[in-house]
C-alpha cells in the first residue's frame, strides 16, 4: 500500500507505526500520506503535450482570427475567401505542423524523467526529477543548473542520489476547485480554478483506489469543491 509516515527529524518516509525505525522519534498520525513514484517519457505523455499546447494553440488561434477580422475589415468577405484560398491557410496549417514537430522534439530531449508524487494532510505535492549531469534535459525545460540548485534548495524534501529536482507543484486541498477521478486512465487530475488543469497525477493502478480515497477523504472539507464521478455508494 502506498499509506505511510513521514518523520520530520530524519526527513524520510517511513512504515506506518508509533516510532521512526530509523531514529526512534515518536511519529504523528498526522504525518501519514500518500507516496509514490513512477517513470514516464515526456513525449509519449499526453499531460505533458497538454502543457505546451494550451499555450501554442490560443496563439495560433489568435493570430489567426486576428488576421480573418483584419481582412474582413478592409477587403470585406470577398477578401476573405481569396486570402484563404491563395494560401494563407495552408500556412497557417504548416506553422500548426512546425509547432508540433518543435515541441515532438522539446520533449524528446528532456528524456525520462522520474515523478514522485505525495498526498498529505497540506495538499498535492509532485515533484518531477532528471539525471544529474544531463544539462540537455535542463535547457529544454527552460532550466540550467543553478535554477536547479536553487528549486531544491527551496524545497522541504531533501536531494535524491543522483537526481536534480527540475518541477514542483503544490496545491493546497483548499484552493483545489475541481478533482476529475480518471479510473480508465488510471489518473487523478486537480483544477485550480475548475477550469484550468493545476496538475495531473498518473497513478499505479494497485494504488489508484487508495489514493481516490485518500483524496476525496481530504477534499470533504472543501464544500465548494467538486470531486467527478461523484463517489460510488
């Protein structure tokens, strides 16, 4: 089961118990979470492309209804069609296709990457993670290794061997207006505002139902907020 303690002396998550087996300290209850951790490629992850394109497609839209009304203004329908006919379309199109194919390749070179993922009694925390010396998988994420450094330096959970912190979101249970429970894609996705995807975590599907049930036990709380599918009775 992904349930377990954190001890705040050690910095490390721990079985469930009354005491840390590492340093002996008495743990809290409040301290129990949900923690786990998964391998993904960004190029083959549908959330990641999401990222890129809810920024590159209301661009290319804007530009696009923004230069149709232009033309409509001064040259009137007429002018519309013969713009679009004489090949603005098709390079509006072949812009489209470049953008993909950029950022195909955007993804592609910031490798695999290792997400750890932790519900506790404050919010969702997700973590994402590189290989050290990598500085490829840095710069394609708008990253170098000093913005690095400071992210985890910033961060309450120590370094891993091995590994250089690139990501961190954190979403207080409060401020989490939607939850989407996505049981045939084995994820859970978080809106804040219920608009506007915050974060999507991909969960192993033996620990899906704990951690549907972690998270709907904590968004109880929040009385404006919605959890989709309602909870099965």
């Amino acid at each position: 089961m992904p349930l377990v303690n954190y001890c705040k002396k050690c910095k490390a998550e721990t079985p469930l118990g009354e005491s840390c087996p590492y340093c002996g300290g008495k743990l809290a209850q409040t301290g129990e979470q949900i923690s786990f951790g998964l391998m993904r490629r960004p190029e083959k992850e549908w959330f990641a492309w999401n990222n890129l394109l809810r920024i590159v497609l209301p661009v290319w839209l804007l530009v696009f209804v923004s230069v149709v009304a232009a033309e409509g203004a001064a040259a009137g329908t007429d002018g519309v069609i013969v713009m679009l006919t004489g090949g603005f379309l098709r390079t509006m199109l072949g812009l489209l296709a470049a953008a993909l194919i950029v950022i195909w390749i955007l993804l592609k070179v910031q490798g695999m990457e290792s997400v750890h993922v932790v519900l506790d009694k404050q919010g969702v925390h997700v973590r994402t993670y590189v290989q050290q010396g990598n500085p490829a998988a840095l710069y394609a994420r708008f990253l170098n290794e000093q913005t690095a450094e400071k992210l985890a330096e910033e961060d309450e959970r120590p370094e891993l061997p091995g590994l250089l912190l690139v990501k961190r979101v954190s979403l207080p249970w409060n401020t989490i207006s939607r939850v989407r429970i996505w049981r045939e894609g084995c994820a859970i996705l978080f809106f804040r505002p219920s608009l506007w995807q915050a974060a999507a975590v991909n969960v192993p599907v033996s620990e899906l139902e704990a951690a549907e049930e972690y998270v709907r036990k904590k968004m109880k709380r929040n009385k404006k907020a919605k959890v989709q599918p309602s909870a099965q009775k």
